[in-house]
C-alpha cells in the first residue's frame, strides 16, 4: 500500500519537474526543476531497494551535475528567453512516443520470452552496498577501471576546454585581437 | 494494489518520451542537454527497476554505468559549450553552420 502510494506520487512529481524542464523558457527554471527531479528520481531507487544506486544518484546527478551545470550557466547570458523551434507540435509529440515505445519493446520482448536468467542473484543475508561491492569488483572490475580512466580523461578535457584563458573574454576582443594574440604569446587561444 | 515492473516501464517510457520531446523541440544547446540528462535518467529507472523484480544485479551496475557515462558527457560537452559561447556569443543551434551539414 505504501509502496503503491510512494510510486504514484514520485511518478507524478518527476513526471511534472521533467516537463517543466522541457517546456519552460528560463534556463534557470528548466535547472531548478531538472535537480528536482533527479532527487525524486532516486526516491524510486530506494523503493526498489536499491539503495547504494539511489545515494549515488544524488551525490553525482544533483551533486556535481547540476553544480557544474549551474557554474557553466554562469558564462551564458541566461536571462533571455530561449526560441524555441517552429515546428509541428502533434509530429513531434508523435515521434517521441512511437521511439520511446519502441525502446521499451526492444526492452521488454527478451523478458516476455522468459530467456532470463539471475546471473548474478541478490543475496538476502547482505546488504544492498555489500552485494553491489561483490559483482562490481568482481565479474565488472575491468569496465570500472575502464569507467575511472574515461572520468579522468573527461576531467582533463573540461579543463582544458574551460580552464584556460579564464581572465580573458573571447566575444568582446575582435578577431585581429585573437590573431595576435596568438601570434604574440605563441600559443593556442582555443585548442 | 500491487506496483509490479510494468508500472515502472511504462514510467520510464512517459520519461523517455519527455526526454525525446525536449531533444525534438529545443534549440538552444544547453537545454538540449538538459532533455539528454531526462533521456539518461529514464533508462536508469527501467535499469533498476528490471534488477529488483528479477533479483539480478546486472541492471543496477549498468545504471552506474550509464551514471558515469552522462558526468564525464557533461564535463567535456560544457567546456566545448563554455569555449563555443566565448567564441561567438550564443548557443543556439541553428547558427552552429560552420561545417556547412
């Protein structure tokens, strides 16, 4: 009973924040209610029991995602309405949900053939994190270290996109500014 | 009333729709990025979903990695965003012709 009242409820809450994200026409309003709804979002991890995944969710997506997001934002001219296209809404709206039911169908038919099978069962004497340390250390060790090598080639990238000339504002110099610039100093403005 | 996974399916797939929605329609890019992130987070939800009602742990470490995919995304897709806007002062998407596609 809980359970049905927890999931309706969430279901309704994420549902709405997302819309609003794809709607609305303030970034910051499409910002505040994308963290809110990936904070909503981790509620149905926890129903589902899976806990560690639910504390991950809020400390990656609504700690350091929507922190970047939001420090990013800061470069932008966010103030202004954002156009949107001119298109056919009923086209677009028709597409979204014929691909979305077909992702789920593509999802869903290995499960209604019933070829599945628990290759790695969840115990019931641990607990969620203990069992989610013992298969990812384990049988997905080499995709971790593969995941920590491509986070750290990400960071790398980030800073060098982002971090460099920081004090300088690139749209108010001209062009001749740049190319001298970079003629003077011997290095790439934008690399 | 019993919550069994199709709920959660048919969840993930009005989010995935949203999702889908968002990337159709915007046209500045970082709102675009914003419906990607919406995308993302509505498969993890099938992900965990589909662990929990088949006791199996596989779907619950493909949501972290789907997790670590979209941070390392948003660190190397901000920067180029942050370098674009230095350069010519929008984000739109219609102006991004320089390689005339």
């Amino acid at each position: 009973m809980f359970e049905a009242v927890a999931f309706y409820l969430f279901a309704f809450l994420t549902i709405a924040m997302f819309y609003i994200v794809v709607t609305t026409k303030q970034a910051l309003y499409a910002l505040t209610a994308l963290a809110a709804g990936m904070i909503f979002i981790s509620a149905f991890f926890f129903i589902l029991g899976a806990d560690f995944l639910g504390a991950i969710q809020i400390i990656v997506y609504t700690g350091a995602v929507m922190a970047l997001y939001a420090f990013g934002m800061m470069f932008f001219d966010t103030t202004r309405d954002v156009k949107e296209k001119q298109g056919n809404k009923y086209i677009i709206v028709g597409l979204s949900t014929l691909a979305a039911v077909l992702i789920v169908l593509i999802v869903s038919v290995p499960m209604v053939s019933d070829n599945i099978v628990a290759l790695y069962p969840v115990a019931d004497d641990i607990g969620n994190v203990q069992s989610v340390g013992l298969v990812l250390f384990t049988k997905y060790l080499i995709p971790f270290e593969v995941a920590a090598i491509m986070l750290l080639v990400a960071m790398v990238a980030g800073i060098v996109l982002a971090g460099k000339k920081m004090d300088l504002s690139l749209t108010l110099m001209s062009g001749e500014e740049i190319e001298d610039m970079k003629k003077e100093k011997n290095k790439k403005v934008l690399s | 009333m019993e919550i069994g996974l199709n709920h959660y399916l048919v969840l993930s797939t009005i989010l995935f729709a949203i999702g889908l929605v968002g990337v159709m329609k915007r046209k500045n890019l970082l709102l675009l990025f914003f419906a990607t992130e919406i995308l993302l987070n509505a498969v993890n939800i099938a992900f965990a979903a589909i662990s929990h009602y088949y006791g199996d742990l596989t779907g619950q470490m493909f949501a972290f990695f789907v997790i670590a995919i979209a941070a390392s995304e948003v660190a190397v897709g901000l920067g180029l965003l942050i370098v674009w806007f230095k350069r010519h002062g929008t984000i739109d998407l219609d102006l991004m012709t320089s390689m005339k596609g």
